[in-house]
C-alpha cells in the first residue's frame, strides 16, 4: 500500500478523536456551568450513557462483520456529528434528558464509526506490516485532533465553556473532510473492496466466544488491560497532582499538549522499532521507557515544572507505541480469525473498562486517605496514585508480555 494510501485511511483518526476530547474531559463541567445541572444528576446520565457505549461495543463489531465497513462508517457519521452537536448546544427545560438523549445518539455513531473503521483498516491491509503502518496512521491523526481539541477552545472564546460550545460546530465540516479523503481513496479501487469477514459465525455470542477462545488474544487482552490501567491511572489524576503535588495549575494544558505531541511524533520511532524487534518486544520496550520516566514522579514536589515536563515528554514518547502497537497485533488475530469487527468491539469495551476501572479505583482510593482536590491534606495518596500505583500495573504487564512475547508476534 502507497504512503498516501496509509494517510489517506489515517485521516478519518483526526476528527474522531478531536469529539472525544470534549466528551469525555470537558463535558460534566460544562453542563454543570452552563445548564445549573445538579451533579448528581449529571453522575447519574454519565453512568448511564458510558454504560449504553460499553455495552453496544460488542454488538457493533459484530454487524461490522457482516456488512460493509466503509459504508457504516459512513452512515454512522450523521449521527455522530448531529448528536455531537446537540450535546454541546443544549435546550429545552430538561438539560438532564437533553443530556442523556444526545449523549445517546453521539456514543451510537461515534462507537460504530470507531469499530467499522477500526475494521475496516484491519481487512484493508494484506500483511502485519501495512496493519501496523494503518495502525500507526490512525492513531498519530488522532492525535493531532486531541491536540486540536485542547488547544481550540482558549483560541475561540475567552471563557472556555463559550469555546468548547464553538467547538461543536468544527466536528460536522472536520468529518466530511476526512470522510471525503477516506472513503474517496477506498471508493476510487486503489483498495480492495473485500469489507465483511465472510466467514464469521452469524450468531453475536457465537462469534464472541470464537474470538475468546483464542489464546493469543486472551493474553493480549491481559497485558492490555494492565497496561492500560496503568496509563488510566495517571490520566484520571493528572490534573489534581499538577495543581496540587507540583502547584503549576496553569501549566496543566501546555503539558498535556507536550505529552500527546510527542506520542504521535514518537509513532515512525516505534514502527522502525518493530520492524527490527517484533512489535511485542518493541511495546516491551515502551512500557519500560514509560517506567523509567515514571520512576521518578513521585519525588517531585511544589515547583518542579521542568523535572515533570521531562516525564511528560519521555512517557509521551513510550504513548506511540501503546497505542499503535498493541491495536496492531490485535488487527492481525481479527483477520486470523476473520472476525476484525467483533475484535474490535471487544478491543473496545475493554478500552473503556479501563478507563472506568481506572477512576474507580484512584478517586476513592486518595478520598480515602485524606485528599481533596484544592487542599493540602493527603498528598501523599495522590503520588502513591499517580506515580507508584502505576508501576505496578505496568509492571505486571511487561513481564506478562516478556512471558508471551513469541505467542504475541503474529505474521501474516
């Protein structure tokens, strides 16, 4: 496949990425604000809503895999970007019902646009090679829109609720863009036209257990769940540990910026890592460059921007390969067993377990010992969360992968 062909496929990553930023970082803050939504109701609809998404996960990779990807990319869009856009433009005298049907329909189109895409580029590719580089395309425009995403809003509006409603109205013209490149290259036969896994079993749960019953993708699924909570973990905490551990609340945004620049510049880094390693080793090699970095986290303290931004830089390099790298392996084992869609829609409900396990258990955890956010009290508890927690998990996963590394190195 032609460098272009790769990008042209890629694309389609941006503006899927740029809406979840909002969705998931933005959104309870800005209802808050802008509609006077009690947040327990606001936790109640959350709950619901991101339950729904979970859950439909497995169903859409399941119809992926009977139905033309590209074309279900396509007609999940509308939603998508309709339901997106009502989200952050609420009306009417219930913004708790206008909340949960808009979320609603945005989790329906994004997550099927997400699991048909994903697919898509799984059956697109001919070899592991050109999965990984589909992977890499994908995941480094996605990227680009999180930047994108967390920087537009300060640019649009002084007041950052005013911005991320203006936000809203970017997703609908970024999608048709990049909609228009993707499934132009695909509809113009520089690809080949074979989309649905013709063979997959026709029953949901049949094909689940299918795709479970493989070992290396049960293993995967095991290093993948301990890495990612070990990413999750820091991830829910950033923000307090920045503006309370380190007292550099205003420098929160240039340093996720910094992490998530060097995740996707680090993406040619990793891809030539894997073509001389395997791609098993050289995620090996990310978790321990993360752990490196990590190591030293939790012996910052008020005033250490410089120190921290130097974490931030080498664990957004080791980002790179976490999210090309494993989604990869897995693309291979779904065309193994001629299921890429119903991979995927298990790939993606552990995603999003993961994140939930994540603030499950950090945010009790430091509440527990005595932390409140804005205050000086259990301190402690938010850098055993933040930088040590995290080295266990991830350590548990890289010697897991070390132990399964040549199961994991599939060849196609």
């Amino acid at each position: 496949m032609t460098h272009g062909g790769v990008l042209a496929y890629g694309l389609l990553g941006l503006p899927l990425a740029f809406a979840a930023l909002p969705i998931y970082v933005h959104l309870p803050g800005f209802y808050a604000a802008s509609t006077g939504l009690e947040l327990a109701w606001l936790g109640v609809v959350l709950l619901v809503a991101r339950l729904f998404d979970a859950a439909i996960d497995p169903v859409l990779g399941w119809l992926a895999d009977r139905v033309s990807r590209p074309r279900m990319v396509a007609l999940a869009l509308l939603p998508f970007a309709a339901g997106f856009v009502a989200l952050l433009n609420p009306q009417g005298p219930s913004p708790a019902l206008w909340l949960l049907l808009s979320l609603l329909v945005t989790y329906l189109g994004f997550s099927a646009a997400s699991v048909a895409y994903q697919a898509w580029g799984a059956g697109i590719a001919g070899d592991s090679v050109t999965r990984t580089r589909l992977t890499a395309a994908r995941e480094g425009f996605g990227l680009v829109g999180v930047v994108l995403a967390a920087a537009l809003p300060a640019l649009l509006a002084s007041d950052l609720q005013a911005g991320v409603q203006r936000l809203s109205w970017l997703l609908p013209p970024l999608l048709l863009l990049s909609a228009l490149v993707s499934l132009g290259w695909w509809r113009s036969g520089q690809v080949s036209k074979r989309i649905a896994g013709e063979s997959s079993p026709a029953d949901l749960f049949a094909g689940l257990r299918t795709m479970l019953a493989e070992q290396a993708f049960r293993r995967l699924l095991m290093v993948f769940v301990l890495n990612g909570i070990a990413s999750a973990l820091p991830a829910t905490l950033f923000l307090f540990f920045v503006a309370d551990q380190l007292a550099v609340a205003d420098a929160g945004g240039a340093l996720l910026a910094l992490y998530f620049i060097a995740g996707a510049g680090s993406l040619p880094l990793w891809l030539g890592v894997a073509r001389r390693l395997g791609r098993a080793l050289a995620w090996l090699a990310a978790m321990l460059l993360a752990m490196l970095a990590f190591a030293g986290a939790g012996l910052l303290g008020a005033g250490d921007l410089w120190p921290f931004a130097l974490i931030c830089l080498l664990s957004g390099l080791a980002l790179g390969a976490d999210l090309s790298l494993p989604a990869a392996i897995a693309a291979d084992l779904g065309e193994r067993c001629a299921m890429s869609g119903t991979c995927f829609g298990i790939w993606n409900l552990v995603t999003k377990l993961n994140l939930a396990l994540a603030a499950g258990l950090a945010l009790p955890l430091v509440g527990a010992f005595g932390y409140a956010p804005g205050g000086s009290t259990g301190l402690s508890a938010l850098v055993f969360a933040y930088a040590f927690l995290p080295l266990l998990f991830k350590g548990l996963a890289a010697l897991l992968l070390w132990r399964w590394r040549h199961s994991l190195e599939i060849e196609s």
